[in-house]
C-alpha cells in the first residue's frame, strides 16, 4: 500500500513575510498558481496580521477572493489573534492557523501576549474556529529552541500541543521556528504524541538553518507524522525571531519522500521551474540542496526524478 504524506507549501506566507521585496496580489497569486501547477494542493495563503507589522502580507483578504481551484485545494491563513480570526473568516478562509510560541519572551516578540494570554486567546479561537465549521490549526513555535530564551523543555512543547488538542485543534503543527532541532530532539517531542500523528492531527514545520530539516523529517516520518510545511526553493524566515533563516525546501522535501516510495502528488522536476519563476518574482536567490541535481536532470531530458 502506497501511504500519502501531505506536503503543505507555506512560501506564500512564512516565505514571503520576511522579503525586502513586497510582492503585489497579483504577484502572490501567480506563485500560487505556479505551486499548484507542480501538483501541491496544500497552500498557507497568507497571514491576517497587522499590515504595520508585516507589510508583506497586506491584502490576503483581496488574495483570498482570487484564489484558484478553491474546491481541490487545501488552502488556509494564519491569525495572531481575534481581530485576525474576525478578518479570515469574513474572507471566506475555510482553515485558519494561530501561533502558540513556547516560550514566553517569543510570544511577547511575536504577537506582544504572554505565553498564558496567547494560550487563553488560541483556546478560545480554537473552539470559535469550531463552531463556526472551520478547520482549527495550531502551530507550536519555537517547539526546540528560542532565539531568546535557548533550548525549550519537551514537557512544556507536550503540554502546549495536549492543550490545543482540548481546546479542539484539528491539527497542531510542531514548528521548529529557527532550524535549531536535531532528530533526537524531534523524537522526543513526538514520540509521547503518536497517537496524534497516527490520526493525521500532527504536522511538523522544520528551518534549514543548520542543515538537519531532512533528518528531523525522517525522525518524524518515524514517529508517524504523515503532513510536513516546507517553502519552495527554502524561501522564508521569520521577521521576529533573530536567526530564522530559510523554510526546508520543497523540492527537497518531496524528493526525498517520493523517493522513499511515499506518494506526494508533487511532481519534484517540476518543482525546478517554480522555483525559477518565484526567484524572479521575489528576486531572491533560492534553490534546496537538491535544487541542481533536479535542474541537471531537467536539462537531460530526464521524465521522472
Ligand atoms: N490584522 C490586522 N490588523 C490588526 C490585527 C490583525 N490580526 N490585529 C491588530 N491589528 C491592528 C489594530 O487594529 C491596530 O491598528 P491601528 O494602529 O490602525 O489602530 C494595530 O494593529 C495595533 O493593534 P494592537 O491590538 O495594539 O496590537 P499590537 O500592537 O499589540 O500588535 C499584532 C499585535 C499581533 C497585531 C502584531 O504584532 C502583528 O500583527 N504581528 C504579526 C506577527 C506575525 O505575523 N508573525 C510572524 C508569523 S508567526
Ligand atoms: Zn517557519
């Protein structure tokens, strides 16, 4: 039997949202349809933030009404708070994500609430998400260390996501914010939660930054989480943690898992192409480890990688 892992492609939002360049609607609609022409059909839209805060992702409310395939495509939105959950929903957003950092200084940095604050406001979203016929997403960040406050206790990363979980998250996605997680790391935070992995209500959220995102999905894929983010050719980072450089790319991602004989629906030469062309819309070089094998093997004629 051949199992499905789902690849959730967050370049439009965890990509974007820390570019010098702001890209127009327009422009962020075309990276998404260059997305899904590679065969992904999990998309992170965008964020509902203050536009003060993250200038990059203004108008994901117009983004939204445009959006292409809406009924064959998993497409959802992040919210910090009620204002942006009030904002999502009237934009018609069928799946929205708050963010729960696990430390205390990062949620201050973050989203300015304390850590007992954000969680009362993501419980209270979560069940209002709910209610409302929504699907409830919840990422855990900094799930393995805090560019202020160092490494974050398992125990509390457990708690957090049990805590979602009660309060009605769908899914939670442990979100290693600043790529500082190591596979041992990553088994001991998903090895108490299997249950949830195995139900399809666990996603991991891996930083290339040192080197390790593949084998923190391979330690994953062990522990039975079947959904993992990632952002075409590594682009992204995040604005408000120091040292947060590029997202586990893509074309690497689904290299390795289709490899591994796991069905994707993501064709990994075609990824070549959409990398090239979100280079050219964001001006930023961008390309995983794997990214010239895969275009040598485009230039070679090669059909399938
Ligand atoms: N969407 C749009 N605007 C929002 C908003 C939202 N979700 N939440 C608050 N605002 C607006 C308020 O209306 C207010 O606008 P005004 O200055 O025109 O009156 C302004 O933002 C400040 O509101 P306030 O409630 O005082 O929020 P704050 O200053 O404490 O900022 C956040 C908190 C969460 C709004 C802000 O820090 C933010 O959007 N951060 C983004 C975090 C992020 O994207 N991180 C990366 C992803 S994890
Ligand atoms: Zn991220």
């Amino acid at each position: 039997m051949v199992e499905r892992v789902i690849v959730n492609e967050v370049g439009p939002r965890d990509g974007l949202q820390s570019q010098g360049k702001t890209l127009s609607v327009a422009q962020r609609l075309e990276m998404i349809q260059v997305l899904l022409d590679t065969g992904i059909r999990s998309v992170e839209v965008g964020s509902f933030v203050s536009p003060k805060a993250v200038p990059q992702m203004a108008g994901t409310d117009e983004l939204f009404a445009q959006l292409p395939m809406a009924d064959q495509v998993a497409y959802s939105a992040l919210i910090p708070n009620a204002k942006g959950y009030e904002l999502a929903k009237a934009a018609g957003v069928k799946s929205v994500a708050v963010v729960l950092s696990a430390t205390e200084t990062m949620n201050q940095r973050n989203i300015r609430m304390s850590l007992d604050e954000t969680t009362a406001v993501c419980t209270e979203l979560m069940q209002r998400a709910r209610e409302d016929g929504l699907e409830a997403r919840a990422y855990v960040a900094v799930a393995f260390e805090c560019p202020f406050e160092g490494v974050t206790p398992a125990e509390r990363v457990i708690s957090l996501t049990q805590r979602m979980f009660d309060a009605g998250a769908d899914k939670v996605i442990i979100a290693d914010t600043i790529g500082a997680a190591n596979p041992l790391a990553v088994r001991k935070v998903l090895t108490p939660l299997q249950a949830f992995s195995e139900a399809g209500r666990l996603s991991c959220h891996f930083h290339d930054t040192r080197g390790m995102a593949l084998a923190n999905v391979l330690a994953s894929l062990q522990a039975g989480v079947r959904e993992f983010d990632s952002s075409i050719g590594g682009l992204g980072g995040c604005p408000f943690s120091p040292g947060a450089t590029g997202n586990l790319a893509t074309e690497d991602l689904v290299l390795m898992l289709n490899a591994m004989g796991f069905e994707t629906g993501i064709d990994s030469l075609a990824l070549v192409e959409a990398v090239k062309r979100i280079e050219a819309l964001t001006e930023t070089a961008l390309g995983g480890h794997s990214f010239r094998w895969l275009q040598r093997q485009v230039a070679q004629g090669v059909k399938h990688a």
